[in-house]
C-alpha cells in the first residue's frame, strides 16, 4: 500500500526542507514514492494549515504523467482533474480551477519556465 513506501518515513524531514528552501531535490530508487507521495505530502498539510498550494511535478515521458495523475487521484478517492491533473502538452490536459497537483511532462515545465519566468 501506498503508506508503506519507502519515503513515507522521511515526509516530516521532506516537509521541513520544503518550507524552508526554495528548491528541495530529493533522490531515491524508482519506486519508493517520490512521485506519487512527495505531492500528496504537501497537500494534506497544505489542507491541514488551511493554506492554498499549487505542485507541478514533472515526469520524462506523457505516459508516466497521466498514469501518475490516475494513480495519485484514486489515492485522494476522487476523479482525475479536480485537485489532481496533468498537462502534457499539445492542450492535452485534464485540470480544473480546483486543481492542487498538476503532473506534467519536461517539456510542458520547460514551455511554462519560458512562459513564466517569475
């Protein structure tokens, strides 16, 4: 189960280094959670502290951001794109004004990045 991976023993450290850094990598084998935990570690507290939240992860390929969006939506109980959706470029996405977590491709961040510098 979800709550079982490996990450989810580092989601107070993961959350301190967040609030207090502008940029937080974090790096661990495929499949302990970074994807699909990290972005739902932020919106339970972001929910918590009554705090609004906007997470873009980005992933390699379309493929693994949708079924990520798919994945992380089923976790929350809830039909992709409302707090969870993608953008994968093309005006392929699945998002609305209640979206929280977006998953999106490289090359859609990169687009958005020369879009919106600040």
């Amino acid at each position: 189960a979800a709550n079982t991976l490996p990450i989810v023993q580092f989601r107070d450290v993961i959350l301190e280094e967040i609030n207090n850094h502008t940029v937080t990598c974090i790096q661990g084998e495929t499949g302990c959670g970074k994807s699909s935990m990290v972005p739902q570690f932020i919106l339970d507290e972001a929910r918590a502290r009554r705090r609004p939240v906007n997470v873009i992860v980005s992933q390699p390929r379309r493929l693994a951001a949708v079924s990520l969006a798919r994945r992380v939506a089923s976790q929350n109980n809830e039909e992709i794109g409302k707090t969870i959706g993608y953008r994968i470029g093309q005006g392929d996405h699945v998002v609305s004004k209640d979206t929280r977590v977006t998953f999106v491709t490289i090359g859609y961040l990169l687009q958005y990045f020369s879009h919106h510098p600040e």
